[in-house]
C-alpha cells in the first residue's frame, strides 16, 4: 500500500466536531486493506474560512467475515451527529459500488 502526505494549512478559527471523520477513515483501512491484495486509499481534506471538505476512496479487498458483519454502525452513527450538529449545513454522499467504496462530505461552517 502507498502512502502519500501532504501538508495541510491550518485554519484555527474554524474547527468541526470532534471525532467526526475518524469513521469514515476507520472503514477505509477495514474494508480497504489486505495483505493479500493491491490495497488503496486516498484521503484528502481542506479547510478554509467557509468551508471543510473530505473526500475518501477506497478499492474493496477480500476482509474477514465476522469484521464486515459487524459494520455500519459508525457511518450510520455520524450521519446522525451531522444532521444534528450541522442541519441544512452539510452534504454527504457515499457511493458503495461493487470494487469500490467513496465518502463526500462537505460542511458549510458559515
């Protein structure tokens, strides 16, 4: 698997939720890594004073039966926190197709 970093400008008057992408994230490593297979996923996130965008995509790999059984909890968790924490102010789109899997989520911090 390749890793890329870049650098990120920090915005500090603007912040999101705690703990609000780490699901998103979370599921990229379960259901995108194997040891076995050609694994990838990229992340990208910006900030700036009106907006917070992250987009995740990953391909799917061969995972254990009892670790897929168990997810969707957390996806299903945090849309819940963005419709609570920022109503009208958010779009998500998930697109889980048959090889790949991508998270779109914008926030409006106005």
């Amino acid at each position: 698997m390749k890793l890329e970093y870049y650098s990120l400008e920090i915005v500090p008057e603007f912040q999101i939720a705690p703990m609000l992408i780490i699901p998103f994230v979370e599921n990229a490593f379960k259901h995108g890594v194997n040891s076995e297979q050609k694994s990838h996923i990229k992340i990208e996130m910006t900030m700036n004073k009106t907006e917070f965008r992250l987009s995740i995509v990953n391909n799917k790999v061969n995972v254990q039966k009892d670790i897929s059984e168990r997810s969707g909890l957390g996806i299903e968790n945090t849309k819940h926190r963005l419709n609570l924490i920022y109503p009208s102010k958010h779009l998500l789109v998930i697109n889980d197709i048959e090889k790949d899997f991508s998270v779109s989520l914008y926030i409006n911090l106005q």
